[in-house]
C-alpha cells in the first residue's frame, strides 16, 4: 500500500466530517429528543408510546406480518435461485426469471400498493379475469402481497448470488456416496447455503418492517410501525419528540438484524475451488421447478400488468376504449412534469455525488495505509442499519429551523447517505481485489497519487462504478420513505407526489407517473448494462 | 555505490531486520537469498523507500537517502506479480511514465530498449493476451525506461517456468552489464542466487548469515544455517537428477 499522502487526509477529512454533520449528528439529535419533555429529559415519552394500545398493536402487527413475509420471500427466493442454477430448465427461462425479478426494483413501493389494487380490488383486473375476488386487498391481505413482491427481488439476488459459491461437484459426490436425493439436498445444497437464508430473511424482515410505501397505499386500518410514525409527524397534531421515540424503537429492530446478518455470514460455507461441472438429468426435478418458477414469476408481474393498462385506457374498468389523454395530460400539466424533472435532477445528483463519496471512501479503506480508516466501515454498518424512514426524520429534527429546509440539497445528502452502504461494499470489493503495487508503480513512473487513481485504478473500476451510479440513481428514483419528511411543495418528487394524488384518487395520474419513473430506471438500467458489457469486452 | 549502515526495523515490536550493514558496488547483482519471513522483502523496501527504515542510514554515491521520499531516490523495481495495468496495451503500459518525464529517453533510446527485450511482436497486445515471460518483460522495459539509478526485483523468477526462466536470467544478466546497472535481486531459491548474482546477501531472522560471492558461500559457509538452507537444498537437487539420471546430468 502507498505511503500516507495529504490528499488521502483530506479527502478522508472530508468524508469524515460529512458523515459527521448528516448522520451521527442527526442520529444522537433524535435519540435526544426521544427524552425530551415538557418538564425537561425523562423516560416519559417511552413510557407513554409503549403503553399506547395503538402502538403496541403496530408494532405487534408489523413484526407477525414482517415475519410472515420473511418466511414466504426466503421460500420463495430459494425455489427460484435453485432453479436457475441447479436445474437444467430451458435456458430463456432462467433468462426471463432472473431480468423478471428485477423489475419490482424499478418501481416506488407505493406503486405496488395501486397495482394490487387494480388487480385485486372489486373491478380489478384479475378479479375480472377470475370472475370473483380472491381476497380481501386492504389491510393484511394486501400488505403480505406488497411487502412479498417488494422482498422478493433483493432476497433471489442474495441467494441467486451466493449459489454462486457453491461446488455443484459435492452433489456428484454426495450421490456417489449413496446419498438418497432429499439427504443429499440437504448435505450440499441447504447446509452450505444456511447462512445466506437466514440472512435472505433477516433481509426481508428488516425491508418489510421499515417500509413505508405499500402500508400507506394498501395498508387499510391495518396499522404497521411506519404508518404511526407519520401519522405521529405529520397528522393533524405533530408530536416530534413522540415521533422521535417510534423512530427509536423502530431501529432496535434494523439494528438487532444486522447483528444477526453479520453473525449469519459467518455459517456460510466457503469452498476454496470451484468446478464447473454438468448438473445430472432429472426431467421431473426440471419440469416441476420450470413450472414452479415461471408460475412465481407470472404471478408477481401480473400485478403490475395493469399499471400497463390502465394508464392507456379511457376509464379503467369501465370504458376500455384506448386512449392517451392520461399520458399527454400528465406532460401538459407543467406541474408533474416539474415534479418529474425534480426527480430526475435528484437522481442524478445523488447518483453523481453519491458514487464518488462511496468510491472515494472505499479506495481510502481497500487501498491506502490511513490510521481510523476502519471508521467507514462502521459508517457503512450504521447506514446499513438506520431506517430510511428514520434518517429523513432525524434530518426534519436536526435542520428544521436551517437554510438546508426544503431543499434539494437536504433530499440529495440523505439519499446519499441512506443507500452509501451497497455502493460502498461494491466498490471496497472491487478495489480490494486489484493488484496492491499499483499506486505504488504509478508513484514510481512520477505520477502523484490522485493521478494514479484517475488513470489507473478509475479505469480498471469502470464496471463497478457504473454500477454504483445505477444502484444510486435507480434508489433515488424510488424511495419514499427516505424522503416523505423532507420534500416540501417546491422540492416535490414523483415518489412522494404518488402519495398527495391517492388523497384525490386520481390513479391514473398516479400510474402513469409510476411508469415515467419505470422507463427512466428502466433506459438507466439498460444504459449501465451496455457500458458495463462494453467494458468487459474491452478487457 | 549503495551502503546499507545499521539498518534495522520493527513491526509491532517484533524485529524484522537487526542491524544490516552491507556495501554494494555500482553495476553489481546482489541477490537477497532467505526463506519466508527473513526480512528480504522488507530490506527491498527500505532500499526501494516504500517502507521506513527505524534505525540507520541509506547511503548512496555519497549522499543519505533515508528521509527521502521513494519517488525522489531514483531507484525503481519490478514487482513479483509485475504490477501491469490490464486496460492498457504493452507499449501503452512501457511508455507511462515517460508521460510524466518527457524527454527522459529519446525515441531512438525507446526502440531500443524494445528490441532488446524482444517486444515488438507484442506491444499491442493488452495485458491479458501476453504470456508470463512476455509480461516479465514488459514490466522490465517499463521499469528500464524511467533509468533507475538501482533496479530492484521482487522474486523475479517465480512465476516462470523452466526455459522462460532462463532467458529472464540472462536478460536480467545483460541488462545489469549492458547499462552498468545495480540490480538487487529478492528470491529464496538458492540455485536462481548463485547462478543469477556476482554476490549473496543471506538473511535469517532479520541478520545477515553471510554476504560474499557465489563461491565463498559455496566453498567456505559462515555458519549451520547456511549450510543447512543453502547446501543442503543443493546437494537434494543434485542427488534427485542422480536418482533419475545418473552420473552423466547430476
């Protein structure tokens, strides 16, 4: 590793002091009006929340409901992750399973609440197309729908990734040994995969029980923690140092995970080769989970088909003429097309800034010899751990009465702060696995070491970095929770504007302002995919 | 002429080098030959500058490097993975640093430097398409051109195998006199030491064993260790091609 330069210090300082400023900061502000009273610092405030019926059921409901989802979405995610890797279903299967789960990915989770709706309500699509309702949409029901649909996708992609790891050889073995084929499942396929399920639902629960967007759109007189939280804030009487104990308790949850998630990681099996080797026949083992997994999949994107529909058609289930009067009204509205160029502006700025803190602090970490570098680690482990829900708060706390109020700037550093772990840890990866004598070499061949990172190591990390743009920006595009307590009527955002339009039921406005929001994450995606292909094959 | 005077080192209180004092002369190929943890690579790093020395004094022609940063002593070295830029070409990754030194070597003195090393056929060519030898090369050529002062190699013969390695060998060998060039070689293979060095630097535990020509370390060994590391992994070779061989190749 090079020598300590004074650019590292800065840049370190610099990073430092940001964190400092816009999450220890905003975090001990929240925890200290947690014990704020009206006659001074008590426990007071805790006492009266918890001994609140209504909280006490919404946390209760929340953790049944998260744990519920937590089960289904591992079950769910393992069947899918199993059959795109250890079968041999027909290819373009598995093409379409794993691009098919990504799509929730690119919607705001207030949308998928709608989509239930026009699918499963009393005129909803699949209602029609079955001919009854299936179930009861608000409340549980709907809320189950929605936080599965929106776990699903990040619990495949841990799984999906971790069978990456797996030596598909120890099932050759294991049926050479006389392994019948449940014990020889178990031995090689769930044992070594046993600490990523445990973190697949450790995952879901935590995404389920800190989201705010399907329980503010689907979640009925079904109250969940988020929705208290911000009828605390923002009801009719704000209560914020009330607000600022649910956010308290809210966390222990998210913390008591990542605990779990970190002690998790280290039940997983690490094989120290892998071999690339043909997966035996098994027609019936091939037909079943092809037809299981594609059923998931249907079933998943069926929901948001009529977002597709809908949005085209006169009056939606009523006057099925087609039509692009919602469309072209939502872009002669200067209004929403504000509102989505603010977005847009968001998104990018998030994604620019965001992506060069996270890669500035992951080449400090993996690649220099800095004294208290190791504190981005824990950075990275309490953004990880803190609520989006719970960060906008501490923000609406700390800079209510600052010139940061209503501001881009107030919505950009907390997007960046809100989604720095993933980016961080993607980039730390990557730059850890280069060759360590780079900047060494390049200071030898007289460059300085900023010039070393900029024609050395950034161009060797391209991929990577384009990633971290995408994960940024397509987050930005999204959350709601994160910043439904910092927009204000002139920083307004698609995300949170889908929540004002559900007070005047205007859901086509709404849908078509999802989609907006699904091709712009969409043409994203598709743009990062190129150059990240383009890069590897210039290698 | 480069003087290593009471240098010594420690990393969390553990002493890696214990007091070195060593002369070597310009033009020379100095191996530092010791197994694993003797501190070969780190003495390496003291000369190079990239690791600070605790005690003692780096001389060289006269003047005291040790406060000295790395990038203003001159020296420059090879790494034992070579530390190849993979997004750019051969000559792309030659031709680097002359970016920074311009002028440094003429177009002329470039084109030779190629030839010598037989890389025409190959600058092209990216990182990843270029076989062992070829990158061993390659890192050589663009070390050469920055006209270090001392040339370091990190276990520059490791990654290669038989034929290839020989050819480094000599190459490494011409170079040294062709350009009258101090070169410090780090290996633990005592074979690649003597058949490769005008001298030995043998390091066990952070202390010299012994430092002399290859002769005087075959013909008169210091000490056991010597003995035992050096001798002894010489006579199993030689009796391992006795056993297959015979007489006539052992």
């Amino acid at each position: 590793m090079p020598n300590v330069k004074i650019e590292m210090r800065v840049i370190f300082l610099s990073i430092f002091l940001l964190f400092t400023v816009f999450l220890l900061l905003p975090l001990g502000t929240l925890f200290v009006r947690s014990f704020e009273t009206d006659q001074g610092f008590g426990i007071s405030n805790y006492l009266s929340i918890l001994s609140s019926k209504d909280l006490n059921e919404a946390f209760g409901n929340s953790i049944k409901i998260s744990s519920m989802t937590a089960v289904i979405t591992t079950i769910l995610a393992f069947t899918l992750a199993y059959a795109v890797n250890c079968t041999r279903i027909y290819r373009p299967i598995k093409t379409v399973i794993k691009t098919g789960i990504l799509i929730p990915m690119l919607l705001p989770t207030i949308t998928y609440g709608f989509a239930i709706m026009y699918s499963f309500g009393n005129q909803g699509l699949l209602t029609k197309i079955f001919g009854r309702n299936l179930f009861e949409i608000y409340g549980f029901n709907g809320l189950l729908m929605g936080y599965v649909i929106y776990t699903l996708p990040a619990a495949f992609l841990l799984i999906n990734n971790s069978f990456k790891y797996i030596d598909k050889k120890f099932i050759i073995v294991s049926k050479l040994m006389g392994d019948g084929s449940l014990r020889s499942f178990l031995n090689t396929i769930v044992q070594p995969l046993l600490g990523t399920l445990g973190g697949a639902f450790v995952l879901s629960f935590i995404l389920s029980f800190t989201d705010f967007g399907i329980p503010a759109s689907v979640g009925g007189t079904y109250y969940v923690v988020a929705t208290q939280l911000y009828q605390v804030m923002l009801g009719s009487i704000p209560d914020f140092n009330n607000g600022a104990v649910i956010a308290i308790l809210m966390l222990l949850p998210a913390v008591f995970g990542v605990l779990l998630l970190n002690y998790l990681e280290k039940l997983n099996f690490h094989y120290d080769k892998f071999s690339n080797i043909e997966l035996i026949q098994h027609k019936c083992r091939d037909i079943c989970l092809g037809i299981i997994s594609s059923a998931i999949i249907v079933a998943m994107l069926s929901v948001f088909a009529v977002m597709f529909i809908a949005p085209f058609l006169n009056s939606f289930p009523y006057d099925l003429t087609f039509t692009l009067k919602h469309v072209l009204s939502i872009f002669q509205s200067s209004n929403l097309t504000d509102i989505y160029k603010n977005s847009l502006l968001v998104a990018v700025l998030t994604a620019v800034l965001g992506t060069l803190v996270a890669y500035c602090s992951a080449i400090l970490n993996a690649r220099t010899s800095l004294r208290g570098k190791s504190t981005i680690d824990i950075v990275s482990m309490i953004t990880n751990t803190v609520p989006g829900m719970v960060l906008g708060l501490s923000y609406l706390l700390l800079f209510n009465g600052s010139s940061l109020k209503g501001t881009f700037t107030i919505i950009i550093l907390c997007n960046i702060v809100h989604f720095f772990t993933t980016p961080y840890l993607m980039a730390k990866n990557s730059l850890s696995k280069m060759n360590p004598s780079w900047e060494t070499t390049g200071e030898l061949l007289g460059d300085s070491w900023i010039r070393t990172v900029y024609r050395v190591i950034l161009p060797n990390s391209a991929s990577t970095v384009i990633e971290m743009f995408s994960y940024y920006f397509i987050n930005s595009m999204v959350t709601v929770s994160g910043i439904i307590f910092l927009v204000t009527a002139q920083t307004s955002l698609v995300a949170s504007e889908i929540k004002e339009l559900q007070h005047f039921a205007k859901f086509n406005e709404i849908f078509v302002l999802s989609l907006l929001i699904f091709v712009t994450n969409l043409f994203i995606k598709l743009l990062c995919d190129y150059f990240q292909k383009k890069q590897s094959i210039n290698r | 002429m480069l003087k290593l005077q009471n240098v010594s080192k420690q990393f969390d209180r553990k002493v890696v080098l214990d007091d070195i004092n060593v002369e070597i002369k310009t033009g020379e190929i100095v191996s530092l030959l010791g197994p694993s943890g003797s501190g070969k690579t780190t003495l390496l790093n003291i000369i190079l500058g990239l690791t600070q020395l605790d005690h003692g004094r780096i001389i060289f022609n006269d003047m005291d490097l040790s406060n000295v940063s790395m990038k203003n002593r001159g020296f420059n070295i090879v790494f034992q993975d070579y530390a190849l830029f993979p997004h750019l070409s051969a000559y792309e990754n030659i031709i680097y640093g002359l970016r920074n030194k311009k002028g440094l070597v003429s177009e002329t003195e470039l084109q030779e430097y190629i030839d010598f090393l037989e890389l025409k056929p190959h600058l092209a060519k990216k990182i990843g398409e270029l076989s062992g030898g070829q990158k061993q090369r390659v890192a050589l050529a663009r070390t050469l051109v920055m006209k270090p002062k001392i040339l370091l190699l990190d276990e520059p013969l490791s990654a290669l195998d038989g034929v290839i390695k020989e050819s480094i060998k000599q190459r490494i060998q011409s170079i040294a006199r062709e350009y009258k060039l101090t070169t410090i070689i780090v290996t633990h293979d005592p074979e690649e030491a003597l058949t490769l060095s005008d001298k030995i630097l043998i390091i066990n535990q952070g202390n010299i064993s012994q430092f002399g020509t290859p002769q005087e370390i075959i013909n008169q060994p210091n000490n056991d260790f010597v003995k035992e590391f050096i001798l002894k992994q010489l006579q199993i070779k030689r009796q391992n091609i006795y056993n297959l061989f015979g007489e006539k190749y052992a």
